[in-house]
C-alpha cells in the first residue's frame, strides 16, 4: 500500500506471460544489412545461406544479447527493429483511471475485464439489500473493488453508488427485470424481508450478465480492474519513457514499475537507458 495525498491505495501485481525473445529483432536487422555473418550468434550467421529449420528458430528466440541490436537501439536510433519483438502482461488490481491513460497509447493489444458482464454481484447486492444502505455497504466492502484503501473513503464511494442505484429505481418501471436474471424473479418475493438469505439466493443463481448495460454509470475511476496488455518492444519503450516519469499519473506510474520489474534484462537492456 502506499499513501498519496492522505489516502491508502493498493498497488497493481504483474506477471509477465509471454515473450517472444530479441532473435527475430537481430534477423530483421541483419535482413536490412544483409549482414548475417557479423553475428555473434551463431545461429544468425547460418541464415547468411540457410533458410532456419524449426530447432533454429527456437534458438534465435533463445539469444539473451545483440551487439547489433544495442547499437541500432541506442547509437543509430533505428528503432523498427524493436517492434518485432513483443511482450504480454497479465496485470491485476489497476484502476479504471489507470485504463484511460492505457488507452493513449496506441499501439498495444488490450483486454480488460468487462463491467458489462461482471457486475451482477453489485447488483444482487442492491436488490437484495430491499433500501437497507448499511446491508449494502457491507456486502460491496468486502468485494475488495477498489485501488483505495481507506474504508471511510470507500464508504463514501459505496454509498454514492447505492445512492445512484436507488434514483434510478425510482425512475424504470422494470428496476428488476433488468436487474437479475428471469430465472431469479421469484427470489425477490421468496426472500422478501431477508436480505442475507435474497442475496444468497441471487447469487447461487443464473447471473445476468450484460446488467452493467444499464449500470456502468454507477462506478467510478477508482475501480480495480484486470487486464492483459501485449506490447511490441517499440511501443513498451515509449511507454515505460513516459509513464515511468514524475510526471506520470501516480497509480500508472506503479503500474509501469511492476511492468518493468517483470520484464527480462534482455529487453530492457534495448529500450531503459542505464542510470
């Protein structure tokens, strides 16, 4: 946890899932020179009259080092090179403000969890709190859903969302035809009066899974979210450039860090300068 501007916030975890090593990054490079045989990878200077064979292919993608790449990267700024090299995260427990950042910068593959299909345990809870704001207080408090720590922020927080919830009760007829599955309508008058035994009920039953269709609005920025990123090396070194800087937004900051602290010194090596 780390404490900014006087509020406990939780920091993002990261693994690294998937890299596809710097080999095909020299290949291409000793392509654009035709200089195969000036490797000192073996395996890259057979390619000067070879076509690679599956074996070789998996030990281009094992070379650890590239003088050459080293140079491209760091003397001759030829960095297209580096975009045939790529890297995926797996990264939990970011924020969905974090994700707007993520999303300004361009080239990356994203996938991040759905709120249209993964908030019916937030609803379940609204409904089966039947207007009791401390019920549902409680039961989202220990969803554990938010980068902040501090459990009066987060009260703040939940209570904004219960507050939303309820006007807009007042507003649609069919509050809970569209709040929980068809299947678990007759839950809300088998239950009625019982919110502990309402809202065990709704969640052992059918969700239903596109409800953040009509509730998205009611959560914030300071929302955990989930994601895999993919990365070519190009684009992560512009990245960790900007977002591991003081002038990045903290919490992307963080997540950058973890980022870079998974990632192989073989990549870093062509893309974080050395301080």
């Amino acid at each position: 946890m780390e404490n900014v501007y006087g509020i406990e916030y939780s920091k993002p975890e990261v693994i690294l899932m998937q890299d596809t090593g710097i080999g095909v990054a020299e290949t291409a490079a000793r392509t654009c020179y035709d200089s195969f045989s000036n490797s000192e990878n073996e395996v890259i200077n057979y390619i000067e009259d070879n076509m690679p064979d599956a074996k070789m292919c998996d030990d281009i993608n094992d070379i650890q080092e590239s003088n050459l790449l080293g140079d491209l990267a760091w003397t001759y700024f030829h960095h297209s090179i580096l975009e045939h090299a790529n890297l995926s995260f797996l990264v939990r427990g970011t924020s969905r403000g974090v994700l707007q950042e993520h999303a300004r910068h361009r080239i990356q593959a994203i996938s991040v969890r759905s709120t249209r299909y993964t908030m019916s345990s937030i609803i379940n809870a609204f409904v089966a709190s039947q207007g009791d704001k401390e019920f549902f207080i409680d039961k989202i408090l220990g969803f554990n859903m938010f980068v902040t720590c501090d459990e009066g922020y987060n009260r703040l927080e939940i209570s904004g969302m219960f507050d939303k919830l309820a006007y807009q009760q007042t507003k649609v007829e069919n509050f809970e035809e569209i709040s929980v599955a068809k299947s678990s309508l007759d839950f809300l008058e088998a239950f009625k009066g019982n919110s502990q035994a309402m809202f065990d009920a709704l969640q052992d039953g059918k969700k239903k899974r596109n409800v953040g269709d009509a509730f998205k609005h009611i959560i914030t920025d300071n929302v955990k979210v989930d994601m895999v990123v993919t990365f070519n090396l190009r684009s992560l070194k512009n990245y960790f450039t900007l977002r591991d800087s003081g002038a990045a937004f903290f919490q992307i900051r963080w997540l950058a860090q973890e980022m870079m602290r998974v990632t192989p010194t073989k990549y870093l090596n062509l893309i974080v300068k050395k301080k």
